[in-house]
C-alpha cells in the first residue's frame, strides 16, 4: 500500500466576493439617487458618469485581487466599497445643500481621492508579493512614522485647524502626515515585537497576581508613551496620541498575552492626560464641551457638539430620510462629523448599520490573523484592524459624547486625501495578508506523511 497527498484546494470565493460588490454598488448608487429625489424631485443628470465610474473602481480592484490575492477575504473590499460610497452620497448631498454643485463640488474632488487610493491599493496588491518583506523594514517605518508625525511642527509647513497642529500644506492642498505614520508605525511595531515577545512575555516579577516586567523591558512602552505625551504637548492631539498609544499597547499584549502590560499602559496614559488637562486649556475646553455641550459658557465657546447631537436626536429611529434633513447646519458636516449627518438622515438603524460594518471589517481582519502562519503577519493585520477600530471608536466616540471630541477623520467616509489613501492602503495589507492565510501549503515533498505540519488542513492523505 502507497500513500500519496493531494492539495485539497479550498474555494477562493471571488465570486461571492463579485456578488457582494454588486450589491455595495447597488446600495451607494440608490443612496445618491435618493439624494436627489428629496432635494430636486429629479433623477441627477451625472448618475451615468458618477454610477459608471465608481462601479468601474470596485470592478478594477475585484479584478486585480482575483489576478494576484485570490484567496483574499471576500468580505473586506464590499464593506470598503459601501462606506467610502456612503461618504461620497453624503458629500454630495451637502454640496446640494450649499449650491457647491459642478465641478468645483466637494463629492467630485473626494471621487477623485477615491481613484488614487485605489490606484494605491492596486500598487500594494501588485507591488507586494508577500507581506513578509515588510519585517525588513522594522527601523525605516519606525523613523519614517516618527518623520510623519513631526512634520506638522515644522515652520512653514504644518498648520493648526480647531487648536490642533495635525495639518501640513502643500501648496493649495492639506494632508494629515498622522494618517500615513499609524500605518508605518503598526508595520514598526509587528516587526519589532514579534523579535523581542518572548522576553516580554516570560521575564519580571509578580505583584498582586499581575506578571510585571523587568525595568529594561519596559524601554518600549515608554518610548511609545513619550512619543504619544510629545504628541499631546506639542500637537494638541488627543486623539492621535490615544490612537497610537493605544494601537501599541494592543499589540504588546496580543504579542505577550500579559494583562500588566495593559495595567501600565492605563496608568502611564493617564498621567499623560492629567498633565496635559493642567498645563493646556485647549484639552480644558474640550473636556468641558464633553461634560456639558449645552451650556451657556459651551455654546459660547463651540455649538459644533450640541448641534451633531440635535441632528441625530432629530433623525430619531429610521431617519428624516437621505435629502431631507438638515445636516449641513453642523460644522464640518462632511468630515469629523460625518457620521453625525448620517445618523440624522438615515436614523439609528442607519448608525448602527454603519457601525455594524466597520465591526465585521476588523472581525475579519482579526481572523486574518488568527489564520496567517507567521507571527509577523499576525501582529501585523491584528495591529491594522486595531488601527481603524481604535479610529472609529475615538471619532464615533467623539462625536456621540462617549470620550472628548477629537479631530480625526472617519475611516473610508470622511472627507479628505490623506486619511482615504491610508485607510485603501491598509485594506490592501489586510487583502495581501487574508490571502497567504487563506491559500493552500504547496504540495507536500515525495514523504508527505513527515514532511506535511500538523497544523496543515489544506491537505488530506489518500491511501492506496
């Protein structure tokens, strides 16, 4: 009797992957066309040119996934697809409601964002084969994210929008540098802890029932908590430095599975916070804000709050219906209040829907990484889905009076360059990544019963 080993080929599933991308497509398409029918009792003259060309993208990028990552999670690039395309209809009903129609609107310009972070995305899927080469570069994204976030503070360059100095110009166009910096930062942090987890994890004393560690050990969650305080100080961000201390301290304790590390992050964090609360009255104000958005002394300072709060309270359960609120009376409807708007024409059943996808977007980028065979790559797509968790969480947050109001974008929604062509790039990552845990073991060598792992269930032995 002879045995041989067959590669059991699992389904790539781009074909559910095409079906749900249709029905994204469908439902951003209907969502714009409503827009219209609220405000103007007409079909939009560009729905040919707006439906063709954003359904030309999503196809473009199945496409591209199905050629080079064809094991790639099918679910992440539909859900990609719905929230940038409910980002873009809101866009455009705000443009409506100012006059800002044309060329010159604000949904034409972010369409044109969308193109480049697909472009980008594209590049990513093409251009990198294996997420594995990324560990090579552990140093170069660290004092790359390091560059990103200081270029705010540079004389000339940086900018400070709402007594934040996130912003840099270039030329008639803005960028936030932060939104780049929490992707090479993430890549810094996997490469970096998945060498040194072990003496995290196993060395230090124990002290009412937590595992501490020893004092050298403990350089890089200070060095992550200066970086984070210089950010607070220097910045006036808030929510950047609870994003990136935050996404850290995440992946230590994924990495070493040690509930101390968390202890300290808290405490050290906190520390951070009270200085800053002290020596600030920027963060003293928005506290106050958060406290109480509807006093006298709050309105007088900022009705941005108490008015996205008046929106939402006025779309009740199921929404005035998309056209037919009046979201455009908040500041900065279309970008740090995006959600907000949205809540108010589509109800909380439309709020907790979009909650709901950005949920089942990091779900799935944490089975990505409980799927990939490499540590790396574990760290790497728990870190990223991290990322756009702590995000949504500090921005839905902000915005519904859980934490203070920050000044960060909604993912895939907000209107802005810089935060949509990261978000699509780390979409791509997530798609590279889903792809090498999803996709068979090569075939096993002529003694597969030895050679094949244990953890190998892309292969059954057939015996003869």
């Amino acid at each position: 009797m002879t045995t041989t080993v067959e590669p059991l080929n699992p389904p790539t599933r781009r074909g559910l992957e095409l079906v749900l991308l249709i029905v994204a497509v469908a439902i951003v398409l209907l969502a714009w066309v409503t827009v219209d029918l609220n405000r103007n009792d007409t079909v939009p003259a560009n729905i040919v040119p707006v439906a063709g060309g954003f359904a030309a993208l999503a196809v473009v990028m199945h496409l591209v996934v199905r050629w080079r990552a064809a094991y790639a999670d099918p679910v992440l690039l539909p859900i990609v697809v719905v929230l940038n395309g409910l980002g873009l209809v809101m866009i455009h009903r705000l443009d409506l409601a100012r006059g800002e129609l044309g060329v010159d609107g604000d949904a034409y310009r972010q369409l044109i964002w969308t193109t480049l972070g697909v472009v980008l995305a594209l590049v990513v899927i093409i251009g990198l084969r294996d997420h594995r080469l990324l560990r090579r570069y552990t140093f170069i994204s660290l004092a790359a994210g390091i560059v990103l976030l200081l270029l705010p503070l540079v004389p000339g360059l940086g900018r400070t929008v709402n007594g934040s100095r996130i912003w840099i110009s270039l030329g008639p166009l803005s960028f936030q540098p932060g939104e780049f910096a929490k992707v090479a930062l993430t890549i810094f942090f996997a490469g970096y802890l998945v060498q040194t987890r072990d003496v995290l994890s196993l060395a230090g004393k124990k002290v009412l029932g937590f595992t501490f560690p020893r004092g050298r050990d403990l350089g890089p969650i200070l060095v992550a908590w200066v970086l984070a305080l210089l950010i607070l100080v220097f910045q006036k961000d808030l929510g950047s430095a609870l994003l990136f201390f935050g996404l850290f301290v995440a992946m230590l304790y994924v990495a070493t599975e040690r509930v101390s590390w968390i202890v300290i992050g808290l405490l050290l964090f906190a520390v951070a916070v009270a200085f800053a609360l002290s020596a600030f009255s920027h963060f003293q104000r928005r506290v106050d804000l958060w406290l109480d958005p509807f006093s006298a002394d709050s309105l007088a300072m900022s009705d941005q709050l108490a008015k996205g709060l008046w929106g939402m309270a006025a779309g009740g359960l199921t929404g005035s219906g998309l056209g037919a609120g009046r979201p455009w009376l908040t500041p900065f409807a279309e970008s740090d209040f995006i959600f907000p708007s949205l809540a108010e024409e589509m109800g909380l059943i439309g709020g907790v829907g979009i909650i709901l996808l950005y949920l089942i977007f990091c779900q799935r980028g944490v089975r990505t990484a409980l799927g990939v065979r490499d540590g790396f790559g574990k760290l790497l797509a728990i870190g990223l889905s991290f990322s756009v968790a702590f995000q949504v969480f500090i921005v839905i947050g902000g915005v519904t009076r859980v934490i203070p109001l920050t000044g960060l974008t909604t993912p895939f929604m907000s209107l802005g360059g810089s935060s949509l062509l990261a978000n699509w790039m780390i979409l791509a990552l997530l798609l590279r990544i889903s792809d090498q845990a999803r996709r068979p073991l090569p075939a096993a060598s002529d003694n597969p019963l030895e050679d094949a792992a244990p953890a190998d269930v892309t292969q059954v032995v057939k015996l003869r």
